[in-house]
C-alpha cells in the first residue's frame, strides 16, 4: 500500500504547484490587463493562451458586467481546490503509507 500513498502524495504535490501556478499567470494576466500590453508580445500571447481556457467558461457564466471580475472567481475556485482537493489528497496518502 505504501507505493498507492507515494503515488497518490506525488498527485498531490503535482496538483498543488498547477493550482499555483496558475494561480500566478492569472495574476499577472490581470495586473497586465492595466497597462493595455502589447498583443503581438510573445509573454503576452503566452498569458493569453494559458489563462484563457480557464478564465472563459467563467465568463460565460457571469453576467455581463463593466469590470471583468472572472479572475477573482477562479482565484476563490483555486484557494477552495488548493485547500479541499489537495489537503484530501495528502490525508489520503498518509493513510495510505
């Protein structure tokens, strides 16, 4: 059982850097969205690319609003999985050791 926990431990480890990770892009994505970046910049493209599939189903679930407030909702999405999701998944693995 002791090879389950480790998988499952290194799950959990593994899901908590992408939820960080994430996490950072999301941010910079926004901080940038202040200062009207450059669209052709390859950093920006990259933002874009990697937050946009995350960011737009929230969209659309949200009213049409003046300010767009969906990456404040998957932060509060990725503080609630970094706690339930990840925690659960490292009880689990020291259960399972």
């Amino acid at each position: 059982m002791f090879v389950l926990g480790n998988f499952v431990d290194a799950l959990a480890s593994l899901v908590s850097i992408l939820l960080t990770i994430m996490y950072w892009l999301i941010l910079i994505r926004a901080l940038l969205s202040w200062v009207n970046p450059d669209p052709f910049n390859p950093l920006v493209q990259f933002l874009m690319r990697t937050t946009e599939p995350v960011l737009e189903p929230v969209r659309r679930l949200l009213p049409p609003l003046p300010l767009d407030i969906s990456p404040i909702i998957v932060f509060f999405i990725i503080i609630f999985l970094q706690k339930f999701l990840v925690n659960s998944l490292y009880d689990l693995a020291m259960r399972l050791h």
